[in-house]
C-alpha cells in the first residue's frame, strides 16, 4: 500500500515533484552528530542553507524516516561539512544506510564532539537552537559556534540526479 504524501491529493505526481526540485542546483553536505552513546553519526545532505547572520543560524532537514533522526533529536550539536569537488564518494558513502560508514575515514573533533571532516569547503559546528515540523522531515536550525573555510576549493555540487562543478562565473 502506497502511503499518501499529500501530493497526490493536490494533483502533483510524486517522481514529476522530485524532478522539478532536481532543477535546483544544490551543494552536497554531511551532516554530523554523535549519538548518545557517543556514536559517530552521519549524513548526507542537500537540505542546507543559511537563515539568519545576526545570529549566526544555518539550516537542514532530514526525513523522519531516517535511520540517524533520533540521534539528531537527541543531541544539542551538530556539524555541517560542504563538501568540495573531489569529496563525491563521501557524499555517495554517507548517503547509504551502513554501520561501517566511518571505517577508514579521518576526522577532526572541535569543541562539541562532532566529527568535522577536512578537505571540505567549509565546515559548521552548530548547537541545536530549534526543530520545526516539516511534513515528512525535521528541520533542524543551528547557531553557529565555529567555522572555517576556503574559498579557494570549488564546491561539489548537486544538479538533476547528478554531481556537478562549478564551471564558470557569470
């Protein structure tokens, strides 16, 4: 049995939704938490943007489904990791449901535990500031308490079903 999204009940087909947002070029993050056994725990991410400056606020959202929610509900921290260029087949590892999603992967650890990846083009540690419904996801809003960044690293982007780079400035 099928379960209704509300889509259908508005006349959208679900996979003709899904390809129309696909039109929206994204950048690709892992979003990183430990459990609360202390679990490394991560995802990835397309759901990321910035809310506010003053405070420092960011966002994701992350479907009720998922295996890591509860984690993420039940933790005051997070970590968003903006992924670069090269870094696709972390987005492609941490976007599959795996216990050994972190063998063999390196990670810094700042000032609230959460795994921050290097090579990234910028990386985030937030502290929990809300949690909103959002249908059939979380969404998360985090105040920024540290950051770094290259502007110098190209981006690794998202793009109808595809990675993608940064070709050209307009």
């Amino acid at each position: 049995m099928q379960q209704d999204t509300g889509l259908q009940n508005a006349g959208i087909d679900p996979r003709e939704f899904r390809n129309a947002l696909g039109c929206f070029p994204t950048g690709v993050t892992v979003i990183t938490t430990l459990d609360p056994r202390g679990q490394t725990i991560g995802i990835t991410a397309n759901s990321f943007n910035s809310v506010s400056m003053d405070p420092p606020l960011i966002l994701f959202s992350l479907s009720r489904g998922a295996y890591s929610i509860r984690a993420f509900l039940s933790t005051d921290h997070f970590a968003v990791n903006v992924l670069s260029l090269g870094q696709a087949q972390l987005s492609t590892r941490f976007a599959k449901a795996s216990a050994d999603k972190w063998a063999e992967i390196q990670f810094e650890i700042w000032d609230s535990g959460c795994p921050i990846l290097p090579g990234c083009a910028a990386n985030f540690e937030c502290r929990t500031e809300h949690t909103y419904d959002g249908g059939d996801h979380v969404i998360f809003v985090g105040r920024v308490i540290r950051m770094r960044h290259d502007p110098a690293i190209k981006p690794l982007l998202f793009h109808q079903g595809k990675y993608r780079s940064v070709d050209a400035l307009v």
